[in-house]
C-alpha cells in the first residue's frame, strides 16, 4: 500500500536505469521502502493513492510486470503513468478512497470489463476501461498490438 504523489523516480532509481528490466526490478523503492520487491508475489495488486506515478516518464509498469504484479489500483493517478501503464501491458483502475477501502494483504478481484472491484467482501465500482484500452492490455500492450495487426515490425530476435 502507498500513499499520495508517489514519483516514477522513487519507483525506478536513476542508477537502476542502466541495468536489465529484470536487475533493475529488484530496485524498486530503493529509497523509501527498501526490499519491497521481495515482499510482491506473483498475482499481486499494487494500491495506492492520490497522483501515482507522477514525475518522468520512466517504463516503471515493466518493473511491475517483471516482479508479477497483475495490476494497480490507486485512487487517482497520474495520466502519463496510467497510459503507460496501459501501453506496457499492465491493468490500472482508479477507484476513490482506495487506500482506506482495501487493506494491505487482503484480497482484490477487478473486473475492468464490468467496472467493479471486489475486496474485504465487498464490491465496488470502478471506471470500466473502455475497450479500446482493453484491446491494448489483452495484447499484451502497445507494441504487440501494433506487432500483430501488422503495424509494427517484431523485435529483434523475436
């Protein structure tokens, strides 16, 4: 759980920016909460609140990936950072009061389809992604869609 104007650089330290996605996932939070990434297991939703993801545009949602977060929920981000994450392939919803309406370790189920958001027992309403969003994420992201319709040449060594 994380609270208010959490900065992409707190999340991806300059000097991890020269290592592999997955060497420099191991760095996440490294200032303010050092040794999260060992406390994510795969499947896990990130939560937090207000502005996440503020600052500069860092491919923090591959860090998330790579450590096996299935998606963020926070209660408002930042909209570079959301469509980021989006582009990169990584589930976000934005849902009011997140951080005092979920409980860190508890249970979240999200349906982005539907807009809703189960947690303690209850369910929520979230903003449904629209489906353009969701073509995006079910491809995998940006790139491989744009690599599937044709649009984009495959990677290297792909």
């Amino acid at each position: 759980m994380f609270g208010d104007g959490i900065n992409t650089d707190d999340m991806y330290p300059g000097f991890a920016m020269r290592l592999s996605i997955p060497d420099a996932s191991r760095h996440m939070f490294h200032a303010s909460r050092p040794g999260w990434p060992d406390l994510v297991k795969p499947g896990d939703i990130v939560v937090a609140g207000r502005n996440f993801g503020l600052g500069s545009s860092r491919p923090v949602p591959l860090l998330f990936k790579e450590l096996g977060v299935a998606a963020l929920v926070a209660e408002q981000f930042n909209s570079l950072f959301f469509r980021n994450c989006i582009n990169y392939g990584l589930p976000a919803a934005t849902l009011p009061d997140a951080t005092k309406l979920i409980t860190e370790g508890s249970t979240v189920d999200v349906d982005f389809t539907a807009g809703k958001l189960e947690s303690g027992g209850r369910t929520h309403e979230i903003a449904p992604l629209p489906e353009f969003l969701r073509s995006v994420l079910a491809a995998g992201g940006l790139f491989p869609q744009l690599e599937a319709a044709g649009k984009l040449r495959p990677a290297r060594g792909e």
